[in-house]
C-alpha cells in the first residue's frame, strides 16, 4: 500500500476553479429543465431550490472532510474511515458504476446532438465521442482539465448571456418591451399541479445537479488541494442560486410554462421569443459541450475511483499502474471499455440491457450521498474543531436534516411509478457491491498473510 504511485499534481488553480463553476452544468438543465417546468410549471424553479439547498448540504459536509484531508476518491476513504470497510468499499465502486453507466449514456446523447449536423450512424458518431474523450484523458491531466476550462466555459457564459438578456427582456430594458411577470401567474396560476408538484419533480432535478463533487477529487491532483477545495465549496451556493434557480425562474417568467415541450430545450425556446436568431444552432452546440464535459468528467472520476480502490486492495493492484505522463492509463482503459460496452448495449438492445442499466445506477449516486453526510457525522466527532479549514454549518442539526432529506427522496422514488424500478434495480447493485465485499474479506482472511501483503 505504502508503495503506490503518487498521480502527478498536473491541475492547476484556473481550471479547477472554472471545473468547480461550470462542472454541475450539463444537459440535464439545458434539455432536462423542460420537463420539470411542464410538470411543475411556473414553481418549477423553487425544485431547484429545494434540490440545490440538498446539493449545497452535501458538498459543504464532504468539503469539510476533504479540505482537512485531501484525497483522490476522497469519499470512499472517509466513508471506510467513518462506517467501516464495506462503506468504503460500496462507495467506490457504487461510484465508478455510476459514472461509467454515465460516459455510455452521455456517448449516446452525444452522438444524437451531432445528428443533427452529421447525418451519420448513431453508434458511429458516440464511437467517435468516446475515442476523443478516453485519448484526452489518457494524454495527461492537465488536457483533462484544459479540456473541461474549456467546457465549463462555454456553459457558464451561455448562462451568463441568457440571464442578461433575459433580465433585460422581464424587466423592459429591450426596445418595444415592458415589465412583465405576468406568466407566473396567468396560465394557471402560480402552483397549476399544485404544491405537490414541486416536491413530486425533486427526482428530475436532483441528478440534473450530480457532480458538484468532482472537484474534491480533482483538487487532489493539484498542488493546493486544500485551498481548491475550500474555495469550491464556499461558492457552491452562488452556483446553484445563480445558474439553475435564477435561470429556470427566467424561463418561466419569459416563457408560459405549458408552451414548454418536452425533449426540446426551453432555453432555445426562450432565446427564439426573444427574437435572437440561430438560437437551436448555438443551444446544440452548448448541449454537445455539456455532453463532452459529462463524458470527460465521467472518464475522469470513474479512474481515479478505480485508482484508489486498486490502492486500498479492493480491485486488481495492476489498476495503480501510471504512464509516463502520470495518468492511471490502465483505469482509464477498463473505465472507457465499460462506456464502450454501454454505446454498443444501446445500439444492439436499447429497450433491455441499456435501460437495465441506467435504472440499475439511476439512485446510486442518492445512496453515496448518503453515505459521505453519515461519514461527516462521524469523522466531525473524531476531529478537533481547529483543524478543520472548512465546517459544516450549524452541527449537527444541518447534518441530520441533509440525511432526512436524502432518505426523503429515496423513500419519494419507491412511492414514485416513474422511479420505482431505478430505486430497487439500484438496491441490488448495492447489494452485490455488499456482497462482493463480504467474499473478498472471508477469501482474504482464510490466506496467509505473507501471500495478502505480497498480492498488494
């Protein structure tokens, strides 16, 4: 264990930055937002209030552990701290499953974006996709991180403009406009489906936000991960208040919130009443980079997990095998196979084994949340409060609510038709990832071990 190789600290303080402000923007808002709006209508930006205060929660808690104990896979190391080996363990590989289920669906929403400039077969073009994104990651870090500035980029100042155009249009500042909030409350009213639906489209919204935490395993590979991570998390409430609730509460004061198609983006939708031209052009094209910026960071994230799971002993020890360049090359070819195997399962049988797996990790991610705010309540009673750079607000009473309110969600899905099969599919990987772990720790106490020591 103590002879595994360091990965290079290649990520340098201005692409960390724009990974924290940009990361959590994906297509799930840019397309995604369309849904919640027609299920929710004009309340629709109090869900993503209501998720990004969870979001918020969750990344002030895990900010807590990680400034003080900076660590790639941070949260798998906390959570094995905290709750044991077997949370350690489900976390890492709950982690990576989720992510590299992510990189093929992300490959496959790629290729139909560019289908709309490239008439071209679908499995063909997310080929392409994902040939691109594994070469980047397997170059170095620095073009990982150079590649999502860039992104991360090109999706914050696509929000940018839209929020001061679209300020200017609510509030008449445009030429033959006038103040004007009357579609909050003229179609409708205010709650058309009632307060319930604001509660009811929580499950849309909070995956829409997933990846707020990359940056606390990307701030590993830097060379102040302290200060990246500290800096991540103070601003996280300016991101999510800026970006997700300002701009959904702009598209349903422009737009009448059941004018709003489903599968069409409602910021083309606004940018066209507006009167801007070329608006589908330029939203593809931001779509496809949240795609890429997706995929990249799934590559990322899903090696790096395999990386320190291949460190504690969890997965093969070949896994910690760096380059030349200092990149996990082995961990990011078995991430990207898997990402391959997901665009060819949605090519081949889109309707069974690809949709067996996204609801196999569509709450996964709900159950690493929960784990990393049970480890926070742990490891804060352990820890001097003088040797935590950042704190969790208002302990432990902020703490227990963010459990309250990720157990509300998972207990919302078993009740919701739409998500009931995700939650249970997502139970049983849980339960293999339990169990793996169980037939590993009895095989590895029933070995010498001279042969265990030997092995890592």
């Amino acid at each position: 264990m103590d002879s595994t190789p360091q990965l290079r600290q290649g990520l340098s303080q201005r692409q960390l930055n724009m990974i924290a402000i940009g990361g959590v923007i994906g297509a799930g808002l840019f397309v995604g937002s369309a849904v919640v709006i027609r299920d929710t209508g004009p309340a629709a930006f109090l869900t993503y209030a209501v998720c990004g205060l969870l979001i918020v929660l969750v990344m002030r808690m895990l900010g807590e552990m990680a400034a003080a104990h900076p660590s790639t896979g941070s949260f798998a190391d906390y959570a094995g701290e905290a709750l044991g080996g077997w949370a350690g363990f489900s976390v890492g590989w709950l982690y990576w499953y989720f992510w590299v289920i992510v990189v093929g669906f992300e490959a496959v929403a790629g290729g139909k974006v560019l289908n709309y400039w490239f008439h071209a077969p679908l499995w063909l073009l997310s080929l392409g996709l994902m040939l691109l994104m594994t070469g980047t990651n397997l170059f170095s870090v620095g073009s990982f991180g150079e590649f999502e500035f860039w992104f991360a980029g090109i999706k914050v100042a696509t929000i940018v403009v839209f929020l001061g155009i679209g300020s200017a249009f609510v509030l008449g500042l445009l030429p033959h406009r006038h103040l004007d909030f009357s579609n909050l409350h003229s179609h409708g009213g205010f709650f058309p489906h009632g307060i319930g639906a604001v509660f009811a489209a929580i499950l849309v919204v909070i995956f829409s936000m997933v990846g707020a935490e990359v940056v606390t395993i990307a701030a590993a590979e830097s060379r102040d991960p302290q200060r990246a991570i500290a800096r991540a998390t103070r601003t996280v409430v300016a991101r999510i208040v800026i970006f997700f609730v300002g701009s959904v509460f702009l598209l349903v004061t422009i737009l009448p919130w059941d004018s709003v198609d489903v599968g069409v983006s409602p910021y083309v939708a606004a940018l066209k009443h507006m009167g801007l031209p070329g608006a589908d052009q330029l939203m593809n094209a931001v779509v496809l980079t949240a795609v890429l910026s997706s995929l990249n960071s799934g590559l990322y994230t899903g090696s790096r997990m395999l990386f320190v799971l291949a460190a504690r002993g969890e997965a093969p020890t070949r896994l910690v095998q760096l380059s030349r360049r200092g990149v996990p090359h082995i961990a990011i070819l078995c991430s990207s196979a898997v990402g391959f195997c997901c665009v060819l399962m949605a090519w081949l049988a889109p309707g069974t084994v690809f949709l067996f797996l996204l609801n196999s990790s569509g709450a996964v991610v709900l159950f690493v949340y929960l784990l990393i705010a049970l480890s926070q309540i742990v490891l804060r009673r352990r820890t001097a409060v003088d040797k935590l750079p950042v704190k969790m607000w208002f302990f432990p009473v902020l703490s227990i609510l963010t459990v309250v309110g990720i157990v509300a969600v998972l207990v919302q899905m078993a009740f919701d038709h739409s998500a009931r099969s995700q939650l249970w599919l997502s139970l049983l990987s849980w339960v293999v990832v339990v169990v793996v772990y169980v037939i590993a720790r009895r095989r590895q106490r029933g070995r010498p071990a001279s042969q265990v020591v030997r092995d890592r």
